[in-house]
C-alpha cells in the first residue's frame, strides 16, 4: 500500500501512469524471432536410466540377504519396478523420436 493509502505504486519517473499506456509501449516494440528448437534424441536417455536400474536390481540380489537383514528387502522390488517402467518409456521414446526425425 502507499503512503496516500491507494494500493497502486507511485509512478516513478519513466514509467507509465496506466497499465495501458504499459501494453501500448511494449507493444510497440518489434518480437524477437523465436529460439530454434533443440533437436535432442530421448530413447538414449531413457535407456541409460533404465540400465541404471538394472545394475540396481543385480546389486539387490547380490546383497538380498544383507538388505533382508536391514528391512529394506523392497529395495529390489523397487529396482526391479525401475527396470520395467524404464523399459516401457524406451519405448515410448523410441516411437517418439522416430516420429519426430521421420
């Protein structure tokens, strides 16, 4: 709120005194050419995840008896939850870039 008790800002010097008098000097001025789309191939990056994954579910059951102990057994199931999702967004990714190169 403002001194004079409105709850509009002073105008400072250089500004506008009405939000329209804003939009008519901001349109006024010429757009900027929009930025070129990055080309970037997803399927690659999903499938380095879902590798990820699979390393985590073999290191699960190297130490299955070890995470047993420690109540964190669901860690492989987890893992192994990764790997199917992952799978199913490869492919999904796989089918999108070929889309969008094709």
């Amino acid at each position: 709120m403002s001194t004079d008790g409105t709850s509009q800002p002073p105008a400072s010097s250089g500004s506008s005194a009405s939000p329209r008098e804003a939009y008519q000097r901001v349109k006024r001025t010429p757009e900027l050419p929009a930025p070129e789309a990055v080309k970037l191939r997803m399927m690659p990056i999903a499938a380095i995840g879902t590798l990820l994954w699979a390393v985590a579910l073999v290191l699960t059951q190297i130490f299955r008896d070890e995470l047993a102990d420690s109540g964190r057994e669901w860690w492989g199931a987890c893992a192994l939850a990764g790997v199917v999702i992952g799978l199913l967004g490869t492919a999904g990714m796989a089918v999108a870039d070929r889309k969008h190169r094709g």
